[in-house]
C-alpha cells in the first residue's frame, strides 16, 4: 500500500447496523482498490487514566472493544480476502475518533444506527455528528437490501449549487466510472410562491430552464474528465429531499454535497441531507465542499 493511498475508515461499534456498514465498505474498498481501516471509538482509556497498572487485569470495556473489533475485521476478511484490513481502537468519543480519522480517508463508513440507548432514532447520534463535522466524504449505510447490495446500477447526485456542489460531482463521477454505472444527476426547482396564477406557465419553463442550465455549468469540466460516464440529466419541480428519498429507492448511492457554514467549525447539513440520511432507500454519501 503506497502512502498516497487512503483508506476507507469504518466506524464499528459491534451494532448490526455498523456489521452491514462493513459489508458495504469492503465491496466499496475492493472497487477503488484501497485498504480499510475499521475504527472502535472508546473512551475507556480516558476513565482509567491510561493504561491499566502491571499485573491488573484489562477492563472488560477493553476486552469488548477487542472483540468487537476483531468480529469486523475477521468479517471483513472472510467477504473480500484481497482487501487490505486494519483495524484501530481509539481512546475517544466514537464521533470524534471518526472525524479525526477523516483527516487522512478516502472517505468514512457509519452505520444509521448505534447500540446505545438511542437505538429508537431513525439515525443515530453519531452518523449524524460525524456527516456534520468531517473533513471527508461521510457514507451513511441504510437502505433496503437491494440498495445495499448495488444492485440497481445507478447513482443519484442531488445537485444544489456551486458552493456546495463542485466536490460531490467529482466524487459521483469518479463512483459511477469505478462501478460503470449510470449517473442519475438531479436539481430540484420551486417556483415562488408569489408568482401571479396567470404568469405560472412562462415563469415554469423558465425555472426549468434556468435549473438546466445550472445542471449542464455545473457537470461541464466532470464530463470532459470522465468521458465514459453515462449521465442522465433531470430538472424537476418540487423539493428537493422529497424528489431524491423517491429516487433512492432506484439506485445504490445518492450522493449530495454540503457547504462549510460561515465562521462555525463543520458543515451545513441541510434539510436535503437530513431529510436523506433520515428515509433513504440506499446509502448517502454526504461530500464536503472544501474551503
């Protein structure tokens, strides 16, 4: 493994929501050619005050993390014995173990739920912490079992705006050439609600115009570099969060980007990705648009 090669960090807490995380992350590691590194985040270092004195025995904590580590890893393997597994128990917060990893990953891996008490949110607190604060892009694994299996051989790109959108399409691009598939790109319109009745039709077919334009600006410099990427390209009224949670349930990966909000540390996740990462048919990548 040369050290331009990132990996493709897992967050694994021993949830079967996270076992279904690292499925999905070895056939995504095995397609791109990358090492993965399945990470435990866990604090009981911190309790202990470090390592535990000579002769005492571990902490039962430290031998669940262990053995939940391990159970990825030898999963992990038995799935794909030609992808590279590391594994990594970090004295931390799982959400922050996950976003620092992130400083040197392909992308990171979570499940939608964790096993804590939270099991009852549709997502869990710390997919959710790590989609808003990473540096990378953030997979979040759900969906129906033909969306996690990639057998739909689609992906959907949820297109905003240029401020939060030039990452996520190169990212899309590169995930629909790595798996030759078709690339679904969709920019959701509104018409303002102060249009007059009788100028609805003109005003429409100038939303729909302008949203095409936009799409076709924005996909411009992707297409060149990705020559074999098959796109189909559509501009469609209504919102957003809606038109894509639809649309997911054709395709294996919807793919959005998110924006850095002003003077705050992390990103601005949307009503769009909210509303993804909460009723997807398939895995959300959320992708950072870089300062």
């Amino acid at each position: 493994m040369g050290n331009m090669t990132l990996p493709l960090v897992v967050g694994v807490d021993g949830s079967d929501s996270c076992l279904r995380a690292v499925d999905w992350a070895v056939a995504e590691a095995a397609r791109h050619g990358l090492p993965l590194r399945l990470v435990y985040g866990s604090l009981w270092e911190r309790y202990e005050g470090g390592l535990p004195p000579v002769g005492h025995e571990r902490s039962s904590e430290q031998v669940l993390a262990e053995h939940i580590v391990a159970a990825a890893a030898d999963r992990a393997a038995r799935r794909d014995t030609e992808v590279e597994v590391m594994t990594d128990i970090l004295p931390e917060d799982a959400a922050d173990a996950l976003v620092r990893a992130g400083d040197h990953a392909f992308a990171l891996v979570t499940g939608s739920r964790g096993r804590g008490r939270l099991q009852g949110m549709l997502l869990g607190s710390v997919g959710l912490a790590v989609a808003a604060r990473a540096p990378c892009p953030v997979v979040v694994v759900r969906g129906d079992p033909a969306g996690l299996a990639g057998t739909h051989e689609r992906i959907l790109l949820g297109l905003g705006d240029a401020e939060t959108g030039a990452e996520a399409v190169r990212f899309a691009f590169h995930e629909a050439e790595v798996r030759g598939c078709v690339l679904d790109v969709v920019r959701a319109w509104r018409r303002p609600a102060h249009d007059r009745i009788g100028a609805r039709a003109a005003t429409a077919d100038a939303h729909a115009e302008r949203a095409s334009v936009l799409l076709d600006d924005l996909l411009g410099d992707a297409v060149t570099a990705y020559p074999h990427v098959r796109t189909c390209r559509a501009a469609l009224e209504g919102m957003a969060g809606r038109i894509l949670v639809d649309r997911s349930a054709a395709a294996d990966l919807v793919i959005v980007g998110a924006g850095h909000r002003a003077g705050l540390l992390g990103l601005q996740l949307g009503r769009v990705s909210h509303t993804l990462l909460h009723h997807a048919s398939c895995p959300v990548a959320v992708v950072p648009q870089r300062h």
